[in-house]
C-alpha cells in the first residue's frame, strides 16, 4: 500500500509536470489562435478548480463565485488603466480583492447551509454586480471598462530568444504560470490533512463538528482561499480580454462556471478544468455551425446529468480503471 | 494520571423546553467516580435531550453543565470535543464517502490539533494510530471499505472507532446497542468493557437494553418524563419500587 501511494503520488507529480511544459510550449510552434484560446481555457479552468474547491470538496454550492472573479478583473483593470500600476502589483491586488470580497460574503454564507448557504452567495454575487454595474464613474457601468493596456512583456520574449513573440503569446506564458502556482496550491490544500477535514464537512456537517473540527471556520477559510484564486483568474481574464464587464460576474456567468464544473466532475481534482476546456471547444465549434449554443448546452447537459452524474472525468476513470479514485 | 478525575462532569438544575413541552426538568447529577454510567429511562423520557444538552448540540433554558470544571453550556460542540468529551450517536454517523481508513484519520488528525495544517501532504500519516485503534475496535481488516459496505454492527464499531481516535475522557454514547443482533450485543458489550479498561475512560451511556445496562454499568440513573427518579448501583435500581413501576415492569 505504502509503495503504491508512494509510486502515485510521483506518477501525478511527474504528469503534472509534463502537462505544463507541454502547455508552455505551445506558443513556440502552434497558430496564434490557439494559444488565444489556450489561455482562455486556461484562466477559466483555473477558476472552475478553485470553484470545486467548494462544491467538490467541501460540499458547499456557491451560486455566486463570477463574483469574486469580477472583482478580481475590476481591481486589476482599474489599477493598470486608471492608477497606471504596474501587472504585478495589480494581480496580486486582484487576488486580494477577491479574497476580501469572499471573507465579507462567506462570514455570512457560511453560518447557513445546503439551498440556504447557495442561495445567500447568489444574493451576494448580485450586490457585487449590482454596484459594479451602478458605479459608472469607477467601473464604467453597464460600458464596462475597455482599452485595459497589455503589460510590457518584451522580457519575457526576449529572455526566450524569440523577439517574434507578440504581447499576447508572452501573455500566454504569464497565465500559464499563474494558473500553475494556483493550481499547485489547490494541490496542496487538498491533499493536505485540511483536505480531508474539508471532505469530513461535505459528509456529515455535524459528524465533523463532534471530532472537533469548527466547521463555520475551516468554510469560511476555504471560501477565502477560493474567492481569492478566483480573483486572480479574474485578474489574469482582464488583461487577456483587454476589458472588464459587468457580465463577468452576473449569476448566468456563476452558473456556468458551476456546470463546467459539473460537466468535468466534481468528484476529482482535474474534472472542472476538463469539463471547462471541453464546454470552451464545444461552444467554439457549434458556434462555426449553429447559433444554438444554449439549446446544444441543454442537450449536453441533459444526457450528461442523466447518464454520467460523475461527469466527465468519472466517464474517463470507468474506462481506464474502475477503483475509487478520491 | 488519567484516573477518573473528580468531577469529570456536574449537571445542575438543568431545564429544557421545546415548544412548551418540557422535555428536561430540573435534572442534577454529577460524576466523579465509578467507569460505566447509564442513564435509562422509557421512551421520551429524555434521555437523548439529557445528551446533545451535555455535549452542545443544544442549548439549555436553565441550569449548567460543568466539564472537568469549567462551565461548558456555552461552548461549541467541537472544543468540547478537543477538551475530552466525545459522543456518538444513536443511528450510525460516520463519513460515508470516507473510506473506514480516512473516517478514524480524520479524528485523529483533528483532535491532534493538526486540522488546521497545509504542509506536508497527509498521506498515510496516523497510519500506525489508525490501525491501533481499528485493532481495538475489530475492524483492522476493513480499512480499505467504505462506511456502506460494512454489516450494521461494524457500522456501529467504526462510529466507536472514531469516537475513541477523540482520545476522549469521557466518551457518551447514546444506545450503542440499539437495532443490534444479540451476538453483536454482546460482542459489544465486552469490546465497551474492554475499552474501558485499556483506554482509561470514563463511559456515559443510554441503553434500552435492561441486560446491556445491568451487565456493563456500575451506576444507573433512571429518567423519566424529563426528571431523576433513581440514581444508584444496579442493586439498588433493581430494588427500587418506583423505578419498577415506571420502567422495569413495563418492559
């Protein structure tokens, strides 16, 4: 048993590896429209995991989490547009916003549970868009805010040797890493022994309180921690998107990070970012055929919820292995 | 030096109502000595109130609860439970998407204060614990299951499991006989004996079950309609007119 977890544990580490340097090399020989559309894929995979970090392994259905996303995307647009600061300092504050944004909801979210807890982050989320969408003068209002400047990242092409390399395909290379350090993080947090007191709250809520676990504490804990991963994959989105809109956070942009999530698997760690990345191919290619996209998603929806509740990822273990992978 | 301390635990003129019917009236005990307590009592009597107003799962109207000195009413069941008292429940509760391995790991890395750690990966740590612990209880061999797949009566073992993993003082257990087969009875009664004395802990129960109660207890307290109308050894519950009236003869 040692051995084989031991052996695990090295193989995810080793595959983990391999997926970013592959990531990372894209820019060097794929079209620059994929590489737009990896980074995309890969911001909004990122917020997709951090949303799982609730739903999946804390049993905690957020109606709400675009919110901390567009919290995230306002602070970092507006302090590179309107403050001129630099990248660096506006991502790290687009993290922290939407961790303090998280910290100010969840104090209240998380003393209620199940419907009651989802419902309250939604009403949450729609005060947070409501005042966005009001504060024209700070936020532009239903304009949104546009002409966000890209971050000079001639280092970056220059460090690789490839001054060809335009602001976007050096962006790329930024979220990759970020997304990275997010997602190493969220690694950690779950195989971490506060991962499993998470998963002792998604089963039994009061079970957990009699081994002595203050449950309102570690929810409130890990809303923070996701709220603030959202926040800087909403920073990143911003500076990607050149612009920030009120719709980044609207409840329609919650509900479909949380059907990503539930397309890909909430039961695993790398589901939500497959079911992402797959949602994201899917639009793109039946938007080429047909401007049903909504009736498509229905449809996926619809056969996925009935036949393959594990979603995507489920699907993928039963054809690899069938041992319980969590 | 974890001999039973003195006054493990005091219950004072405690009062509970729920929409006007007085499920706890003015009940008074305390513990300092002796290993097995029960509280019996008929159906209704309160004896499951008497238990979530110890551990704080509900709050009283009046009275106090004072655990190893210090009033605990107000405190939250989860530091009552790092302080020492632990409980299990009447119907199996354990984490059923946790396989029995995780569900004992997961006490233990709460009530070590580890709960709160990111660094480094849990893994197998507590793994040597976990299997000391399911040793003690008799489900070594079942670690690798899920709470579902196992027989009622080891259901009700991993529940102890966890409650043990607590490292409790005083462990409550509310009817850990109940819906049992009479071979599981009795494979639990010895197992409550046995834990008793290895673990050195002081054991509070409800119990139905008059041979359970009699066999494993070395002081009763009968409960009924919400008040103690006898609190002795089982000699002297056995001999009490008004005990056998309301509870013995009945059952």
């Amino acid at each position: 048993m040692d051995v084989k977890t031991l052996d695990n544990k090295r193989n995810r580490l080793l595959m983990a590896t391999a997926l970013f340097l592959g990531l990372g090399a894209v820019p060097f020989f794929a079209p620059p429209f994929y590489v737009v559309f990896l980074n995309d894929a890969l911001i909004i995979a990122c917020l997709s995991m951090s949303l799982n970090l609730l739903v999946g392994y804390t049993g905690l259905i957020s109606f709400g989490h675009a919110a901390y996303f567009g919290l995230g995307a306002y602070a970092c647009g507006l302090l590179m547009k309107s403050a001129g600061l630099p990248f660096g300092v506006s991502l790290v504050a687009a993290g922290a916003l939407g961790g303090f944004g998280a910290a100010l909801a969840g104090f209240f979210c998380v003393r209620l549970n199940r419907v009651y807890f989802s419902m309250l982050t939604l009403a949450f989320s729609l005060i947070f868009w409501a005042i966005c969408f009001r504060w024209n003068d700070l936020t532009g209002g239903d304009q949104g805010l546009s002409g966000i400047p890209y971050p000079n990242l001639t280092w970056i092409s220059q460090m690789l040797g490839r001054p060809d390399f335009s602001s976007a395909q050096s962006y790329y290379l930024v979220s990759l890493v970020v997304v990275a350090i997010c997602i190493a993080a969220m690694w950690i947090i779950v195989s971490s022994p506060v991962g499993l007191i998470l998963r002792t709250i998604r089963e039994n809520e009061q079970r957990s309180t009699f081994i002595g676990v203050e449950t309102r504490r570690v929810k409130l804990a890990i809303f923070i921690v996701a709220g603030t991963i959202a926040g800087l994959a909403g920073g990143l989105f911003a500076i990607f998107n050149r612009g920030v809109y009120p719709d980044f956070m609207y409840w329609t942009k919650s509900a479909e990070i949380l059907i990503m999530a539930l397309f890909g698997g909430i039961g695993s760690f790398w589901g939500p970012a497959i079911g992402s990345l797959t949602l994201l191919l899917l639009h793109q290619e039946t938007l080429a055929l047909t401007e049903y996209w909504s009736f498509a998603l229905g449809i996926i929806l619809l056969v996925l919820t009935l036949r393959f509740p594990s979603g995507l990822w489920g699907l993928f273990k039963r054809f690899t292995n069938t041992r319980r992978s969590k | 030096m974890n001999a039973p301390a003195k006054d493990l635990l005091t219950v004072r003129a405690l009062r509970k109502t729920f929409d006007g019917f007085q499920a706890i009236r003015g009940v008074d005990f305390s513990i300092c000595h002796g290993r097995v307590h029960a509280v019996i009592g008929p159906n209704g009597a309160g004896k499951s109130t008497l238990f979530n107003l110890i551990t704080g799962l509900d709050r009283p109207d009046e009275g106090e609860v004072t655990f190893l000195g210090s009033p605990c009413s107000h405190m939250s069941p989860a530091s009552l439970c790092r302080r020492g008292m632990v409980r299990s429940f009447q119907k199996s509760n354990t984490f059923l998407g946790l396989s029995v391995f995780e569900n004992i790991q997961a006490a233990i890395v709460s009530c070590s204060g580890e709960g709160w750690k990111i660094w480094p990966p849990l893994g197998l740590r507590f793994a040597d614990k976990v299997q000391e612990i399911a040793e003690q209880v008799g489900i070594a061999d079942k670690l690798d299951l899920f709470p579902e797949d196992l027989a009622y009566g080891y259901q009700r073992q991993l529940e102890l499991a966890i409650a043990i993993a607590s490292r409790p003082r005083l462990l409550l257990l509310d009817e850990p006989t109940a819906g049992m087969s009479s071979s599981d009875t009795r494979r639990t009664v010895a197992l409550l004996k046995r834990i008793v004395e290895d673990l050195n802990i002081v054991l509070l129960i409800t119990e139905h079950d008059m041979g359970v109660v009699f066999s494993l207890a070395d002081r009763i307290i009968v409960l009924a309609e919400g008040q103690i109308i006898a609190d002795g050894n089982p000699e002297e519950i056995r001999a009490n007119t008004e005990v056998k009236r309301v509870y013995l003869g009945k059952s």
